[in-house]
C-alpha cells in the first residue's frame, strides 16, 4: 500500500505517517513500513526488497488507511433486537426483550442464519476484531466461531453462563452442565484455531445475579487451571438496578470488585463491561490486578437506566486499560464509529453533570445502600474536570481495545511484525455523492479523520483487511460467506 497511514501511539496520542510505503507478506503480517516514499521511487524501493508481481494499492487526497476497530464488548444474538426497549430498566429490559430474543438460539438453524448476518454486518463496519457473547446455547455458540473463522474476522467467542434468575425457558439446568458445555465450546474454537491467531475462547459468566457461587467459583478455577490465556468477561457495575440486586444476592460484599475478584475473575485477561458507578477502591482494583474496561457509551445513555457516564479520564488517568464497545444490542448501534462519537458526548455529560446524577442518585434512594471504607458510600464525587478527546476516543476504538481483549501484539497499529488489520477510509465526493464528510482540497490527514469520525459512516469504509486478507469490498473473496 502506498498512501497516509494514521493511528494511534498511545492512549492520548495519534501519528499520522504520510505518504507511507507499507509492504505485507502473503501471509499478513507487515514486512516494511516507509513514511515518506515519493510515487516515482517505488519500483526501486520495491525492487531492492526483491518484491516482484505484488498488487499495489495506491491512495490519493481524501483516502488513508487506519486500524481495523476493534469492538470489546458485543452481543451476537442481540443482532436482531437492535433498537428495541430504549430507556428501559437493565433487569426489566433482558426479561421483556432479551432473553425471550436469545432464547430462538436454542435452534442451530436460527443461529447460521442471524450470526452470518452479524459478522457480516460488522466486517462491513470496519470491525475486524469483535468480543462477542454468544447465547447460553452450546451448539450457537459453536455456528458463531466457525462463522467468524469462516468469514476472517477476528474474535473471542464465549457461551453465557447463566444457571439461575433467569427464565426457565432460558436458563442452564445446573452449573455442572454450564461447565460441561463451556469446556465443549472451548475445545470446539481451540480445534479450529490452536493458536487463537483468529478466534479464541473467553468465559463469559453474564453477570454475577446470573450465576451461582457455585458457577462463578468453578468459571475462576478454569481460568486459573488454563495456561494464563483465557480470556474472561462479564457486565461490572452496569446500573443502579444491576448493582442493588447483585449486592443483595451477594450480601458478604459491598462492591463489584471484591465479589468478583473472591471468585478468580479479575484477571489481567478479564474484560469489564461498561463500569459506569465506581468507587475509588474498584477502579483501583482494576488497576491492580490489571483487569481491561469496555466501554459502552451508547448502552450506557439509552439502556440500563439512568443515562450513566463512566469515569473513563479516571480509568485512563490511574492507568486501566479501556476500549470501546457497542454493546449491541443494548447499544441500538453495531457502529464503532458511532461509539467513538458517544463517548466524547458522554465525558461532555459526565463533565458537566455529574454532580447533579450524585445528588439524585442519594435523595432518590437509587443508590446500592451497602457502605463501608471500599463501598459504594465512597464512589466519586466529580468526573475530574475533563474531557475525552478524538484522540483518545481513537485509541479506544482501535489499539487500546486490541489490548483489553488480548490482541495488542498483533494488532491494532502499523508496525513491521504486527499483522495488517486496516480499513482503507475514503472521503471523497465521489464515493458517497458528497452528503457525508465535507471534504476540502486542503484538508490535513488530522483533520480528515476529525471528519471522518465526526461525520462519515460506513459507507466511507471501503475496503477491509484481517492479517491481510480483503474481508470486505473490492477483492473480497470471503469462504462462502458472501461478503462483497
Ligand atoms: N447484563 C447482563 N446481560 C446483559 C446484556 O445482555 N446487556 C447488557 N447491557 N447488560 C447485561
Ligand atoms: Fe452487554
């Protein structure tokens, strides 16, 4: 490829790489990285790198190449329901509209037909590494790995755990089975991809109200008795609602974070869904013990109840690692660009609001009630004063979210060894008409992404790569999956 690379250094910082020569093995991983090659000097440079016959894709004004995104935090059966329940209560939403949706999984059928859709639907966003909640169902779960492999994108894949406050018609029979069934999925997705260079397993107990101890203990000792790659994720400190009812099954603790860390859960390998009402104590927990935040703007304002603002400058402040998620469907939106968007709007209402959210959250008795030097008596008073900025919100989407779900070698950035995950961006006129992204002749690449993220959509994502292979647009050819 020869064009502007963008992406990010670190949390807070980007690098743009203009006129960049990038070469890439027939196997994906990147060979030689050149800023600043002229047109005219290619065949040579070429040439002395003894590449012959290779395709060149060459990017004019108005196209750069940035990182596939990277979504830490999506759920595959909710594909369907996108949209549905807005403003809804957590608990009061998954029993009216979730669980009766991910229930029709239980039929393999159902399954291939709505995960080829999804992965297909989320390659052409640009998502080219997902971490995905599959149903309870061992044999979905199963369709959704071989879906994702089949299509080359990558992912970690985990069955729900659930044996217990849910809907008999949704519901494990017991923990053992649970376990029996997770261990089969884990060898399922180890089978097709030993090395997890796609698709690797996660633990996936939903939430603790979902699980029994029993449950929780045993999902913690398979982590431990597994060689240290195991992913694990869960929902932590979602809502108001969420929390009351998981402190209340859970009595012994007054927080999130010790209940779960008792059970082996928090791990440098766990992935924390949406961490919206933290105390000092839990964020530094998290820090500790090197757990990773998804972030899920969109769910957090609209689902759940309370239009709930994490304090992700905190996370980023006191050094835990956080990426992006959709949360769809408890986010309407599958679109990390859309989630990019969110999240500066919700440090924008965090920074102005949050002291308003504390004060209605105590009078209205919403709060959980269990208090204590690490309890949720001691949660933040402010949100620090300060904003998300592109980027950071950039960083999450792309290299920081590569790291919480485990990928950060191999992906996430542009760097000689690390395997070419990229969306070719185009913003011109001629490729959505002009109605999208204002761009002008003079336009930095800094402020084409600015513009991209602010305003564009997929439609300006044009062509996608996983470790170099074209998984959507233009010379796509995706193993039956009919991706185009
Ligand atoms: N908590 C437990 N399950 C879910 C879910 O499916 N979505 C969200 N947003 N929160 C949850
Ligand atoms: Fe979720």
């Amino acid at each position: 490829v020869h064009g502007t690379l963008i992406h990010s250094l670190s949390p807070t910082s980007l690098q743009v790489l203009p006129n960049s020569l990038l070469t890439i093995s027939s196997t994906g991983t990147i060979l030689s990285l050149q800023p600043n090659i002229s047109p005219s000097d290619i065949p040579t440079i070429l040439a002395q790198q003894n590449i012959q016959n290779i395709p060149l894709l060459t990017l004019s004004h108005g196209q750069f190449l940035i990182p596939g995104f990277v979504d830490t935090h999506n759920h595959a059966p909710q594909w369907m329901q996108r949209g549905l329940g807005q403003g809804m209560h957590i608990l009061d939403w998954l029993d009216g509209i979730t669980f009766p949706n991910e229930a029709k999984f239980a039929d393999p059928a159902h399954a291939e037909k709505v995960y080829e859709k999804l992965v297909r639907g989320m390659l052409r966003q640009g998502v080219t590494t997902a971490s995905y909640y599959a149903s309870l169902h061992g044999e979905a779960t199963r369709v959704l790995a071989s879906t994702c492999f089949k299509a080359g994108q990558r992912a970690l894949i985990g069955k729900c755990n659930m044996d217990r406050n849910s809907p008999a018609f949704y519901c494990e029979a017991s923990a053992e089975e649970s376990i029996q069934e997770t261990r089969a999925c884990i060898r399922h997705i180890r089978g097709i991809d030993p090395e997890g260079v796609l698709i690797r397993p996660v633990l996936t107990p939903r939430f603790a109200i979902s699980c029994t101890a029993g449950l929780l203990r045993s999902l913690g000792d398979m982590a431990r008795e597994d060689d240290g790659s195991l992913a694990i994720q869960t929902h932590f400190n979602e809502a108001a609602q969420e929390i009351n009812a998981t402190l209340s099954l859970f009595p012994e603790f007054s927080n999130e974070a010790d209940l779960y860390s008792s059970f082996g859960l928090l791990t440098q390998r766990s992935i924390l869904a949406h961490c919206t009402i933290m105390t000092e104590y839990e964020i530094g927990k998290l820090r500790e013990l090197g757990c990773g935040v998804a972030h899920c703007p969109t769910a957090n304002m609209t689902v759940g109840g309370g239009f709930m603002a994490a304090p992700v400058k905190e996370f980023l402040r006191r050094g835990v690692g956080v990426g992006l998620g959709t949360d769809s469907g408890g986010g309407y939106s599958s679109s990390m660009v859309n989630a990019m968007r969110h999240a500066l709007v919700a440090s924008y209402a965090r920074d102005a609001l949050y002291p308003k959210f504390e004060r209605r959250r105590r009078d209205g008795g919403e709060e959980a009630t269990a208090s204590g030097d690490d309890g949720r008596s001691g949660e933040m008073e402010r949100g620090g004063g300060e904003t998300l900025s592109l980027e950071e919100v950039f960083s999450m989407a792309t290299r920081g979210g590569a790291k919480v779900v485990g990928f950060g070698e191999r992906v996430g950035a542009f760097a000689v060894g690390m395997e070419f995950d990229a969306l070719v961006v185009d913003l011109r006129d001629e490729v959505v008409g002009g109605v999208n992204v204002p761009l002008e002749e003079g336009d930095e690449p800094e402020r084409m992404l600015e513009k991209f993220v602010m305003t564009g959509d997929d439609r300006n994502i044009v062509r996608v790569y996983v470790k170099g292979r074209v998984v959507y647009g233009e010379g796509c050819s995706n193993g039956g999956i009919g991706i185009s």
